[in-house]
C-alpha cells in the first residue's frame, strides 16, 4: 500500500460526457494517499463502432496508468473491438498486449515497480446493444440490468486477478515465482481476518499493465510470465438482455475494498430512482466510501446508462436538485457546470470539482500541497478544462510558490550580504591589529637602540 497522509484530500473531480446512445459521469478522488495514481477515460464511438470507457488503478507511480489512459490503450481497444465481427477476446488482448509492450519501451516508465490495473468496457448498437468488459487485476467492472424500486439485476461481473486464486497461483508458480498468505488469505476471504497473498511477497494483483519486474522471462509469452497483461473477457450481446436505462459500471478496488457488489448495485439505483444526476451520484458514492466506509485508498467510480442520447450531457448544467448529502459538501447546486468565464473562449467541457472548500481548512501544508498537485494532475486532461474556482485556486497557489522562492531568494541574498559585511569587518580588525603590533614593534626596535648606546 503506498504512504498515507496525515488527512485526506477530498476534492472530487466529476466528469460528465456522452455520445448518442450513451451518456456517462464519473467521479475520482485521492483519498488518504499521499499521491494520486488512478486514471481513466471515456470515448465516444466513430460511425457505429464501439465507445471505450476505461478505470485504471496505478501503483508503485502514476506513469503507467496516465500513459495507457491517455495516449495509448483507448485507440487500440477501439481499433480491436472494430474489427472483431464474432472473435472478440483475442483482438481485446492483442490490445492489452500491444500496450504493455508500447509501455516497456516509454522512458518515462523508467522503474520496474510501476504498474496499473485495468477493467474497460466497450458499448455499440449493431441491431441491439452489445457489451463487453475485460479487466486485467482487481479492478471491476459490473453490468446492471435496472429494475424499479431501488434494485438491479447483476448481469455480469468480472472476477479479481488475486496471486491466491488458483489458477493464477498455478501460473506464478510455473513461471519461477510464489505466493505469500494465499492459504490465510482465502481463509479470510469472508472479512473474519486482513490477510492479503503477494506474488513474491510483494505485489497483491496478478494481472495488469507494467510491473516489469516481473514480467522478464524471455522464453514465456505475455499471458505466460508471473504478472499477466492478458485480460478476461466477458459479453453481453444478446439483443433481448441489454435495454435503455442499463447500466455499465467499472471502478477500482478504493471502491470494491469497502463495498460489495449488490451494496453498489443498490446505491446506485436508488439514486437513480429518484431522478438524481449520474455525476452527483458517482460523486456520492465515492464521498460515502471515504467519510462513512474509512477507504483508504485512491477511488475512481464510473456510470455508463445505456441507450439515453448524452451527445450534450458534458456541457448541461447540474441537475436543479441538490443531491441528499450537497449542503454537507458545501456544493451550490445552481451552479452550472459550463464555464462562463468571458476571457476564456475555448469551447471545452467543463469538469465539476467537489469540495474546493476543503482546501482552506487545512492545517498542514503537505496536505494543502497534495490537493494543489490533484487539481494540477486534473489539468492534464487536454479534453477538459477546470472550473473557474479551481484555476483561480491553481493561480493562487502559483503566485504564492513564486513569493515564497522570490523570499527565499531575497533572505538568500541578504544572508550573503551579512556574511560579506561582516567577512569585511573581521578583516577590518584583523588590519587593525597588525598595524597596532606593528607600532609596537617599532618602539621594541628604538628601546633597544637606546639600551645600546
């Protein structure tokens, strides 16, 4: 688990986007991590093909997941899906494959112990609506049939790549590795005990992008080596399962860690139920798992509703309601999530940052530096652009590090000036002495002269 901070940072980003036959939100917080290291993505399908939607949930650094989230793995999955008419999963893993091998070669993945876990799901319609998810990890993706009164169908569900489970234990130990606790570990699979199995005592996942470490043998295929990039696969494409108002849900273990499957299912259309907007109700959720169920981990939730027009959802304003828990996260609901911003003239959508708040009640200064570095890594999203708030939160920052490294600077030089003001009078004195001792000497020298004669 990596380090922990001494408070949370809370700030949520929501995101809201769409396509015509989908619309989507998902909501990412940081949590008590001292670093942020998930990423994600949702892409639009061109001309009929598949739209992409990703969850990644890096560790050992954010290098791996930013890198395949932004500039590599949507792209590839939707070229495979594309061309895959009835032959789906192995042009899904060539994807993955084709990834991880792009990974290896980047110079920004330059330690071994950088990697990222992944479940993506891609939506068409080709007469009816077609699903599909793969996941390489813990990170885990649900379909969700809805049904009213607060209750879903749970039509499928990827499974966990734990180091304990068999046949992934099978597969480290053929590959010259080991798992450690895997029995303890699946005897406190019930939640009687924290017992968590490591591959090699170390890394708690078995499938995923990156980790090179261990993923060195040269004489074993990719699906073969201790840490796998290979995903499972699993489909929906009947025309009679899928309808309007389904659902596609992928999320990290931040979130599976403190809530099952049928907890989630039922959040979620509850929510829904009452009419409330995806974003509030991602935002929700993942607030619930930190405040209420003590996650301690990074958490990023995404949503997918099937078959409901979002082409414009991205730029809409909130819902008119409040969502239950707003006043407590100090939200004001009447605020849209377009930008007005007069001397801002791009077009972008506009990404809802949660809790900005928050920031001014921090004490300790590393705390108020990791949401400053959250907000940053949120600005990377050349899609997307932040709320006024949060730039003018970002601008802020920035002027203050100036003044602090122009203070810095400035006691630098004064400190410098004292110590050549004061190297002067110490050579000042010292001069001083020498031309007193040379008096001295030249009455010494007349005495002397004197006692001679």
């Amino acid at each position: 688990m990596g380090q922990i901070s001494s408070a949370p940072v809370e700030l949520i980003r929501v995101q809201r986007g769409g396509g015509k036959r989908w619309r989507g939100a998902v909501a990412e917080m940081q949590g008590w991590r001292a670093d942020h290291e998930d990423a994600h993505f949702m892409r639009d399908e061109d001309g009929g093909g598949f739209s992409i939607f990703g969850v990644l949930d890096g560790h050992g650094g954010c290098e791996v997941a930013r890198l395949a989230a932004h500039e590599r793995l949507p792209e590839a999955l939707r070229r495979a899906a594309d061309e895959a008419d009835s032959d789906l999963e192995p042009r899904v893993a060539a994807a993955f494959v084709e990834t991880d091998a792009w990974l290896r070669e980047r110079p920004e993945v330059t330690r071994d112990q950088s990697g990222s876990t992944c479940v993506v799901a891609g939506l068409r319609f080709k007469g009816g609506y077609e699903v599909f998810i793969a996941n390489a990890g813990d990170s885990r993706g649900l379909v969700l049939r809805r049904v009213l009164g607060g209750t879903s169908d749970i039509l499928a569900v990827s499974e966990d790549h734990k180091p304990d489970r068999d046949d992934e234990h099978a597969r480290i130990s053929a590959a010259g590795g080991f798992v450690s606790d895997a029995d303890a570990a699946k005897r406190s699979a019930g939640g009687v005990a924290n017992v968590v199995a490591r591959l090699d005592g170390n890394l708690a996942v078995s499938r995923g992008l990156g980790d090179f470490a261990y993923k060195r043998d040269s004489r074993r295929s990719p699906r073969e080596q201790k840490v796998s990039c290979v995903p499972e696969l699993y489909s929906i494409g009947d025309v009679d399962k899928l309808a309007v108002g389904d659902l596609v849900v992928l999320a990290c273990d931040g979130i599976f860690d403190v809530m099952t499957n049928e907890v989630l299912a039922r959040a979620i259309s509850l929510a829904l139920d009452r009419g409330d907007d995806l974003g509030d109700v991602a935002a929700n959720i993942v607030s619930t798992c930190l405040r209420d169920l003590n996650s301690k981990d990074n958490m990023t939730l995404m949503i997918i509703e099937i078959g409901i027009d979002g082409s414009q959802y991205a730029f809409q304003p909130r819902a008119p309601h409040p969502p239950p828990d707003a006043s407590e996260r100090g939200d004001d609901d009447t605020d849209p999530v377009v930008d007005d911003d007069d001397d801002d003239d791009d077009d972008r959508a506009v990404d809802e940052i949660v809790g900005i708040d928050q920031y001014e009640r921090q004490c300790d200064e590393a705390v108020k530096r990791s949401y400053i570095t959250f907000l940053e890594y949120c600005e990377t999203d050349q899609r997307r652009k932040l709320p006024k708030d949060a730039r003018a939160l970002l601008r802020r920052a920035a002027n203050d590090d100036d003044a602090r490294r122009s203070h810095r600077t400035d006691s630098a030089a004064a400190v410098a000036a004292m110590s050549a003001v004061a190297r002067r009078r110490l050579q000042s004195t010292g001069d001083d002495h020498r031309t007193h001792d040379d008096d001295d000497d030249d009455d010494d020298d007349d005495d002397d002269a004197a006692a001679r004669r």
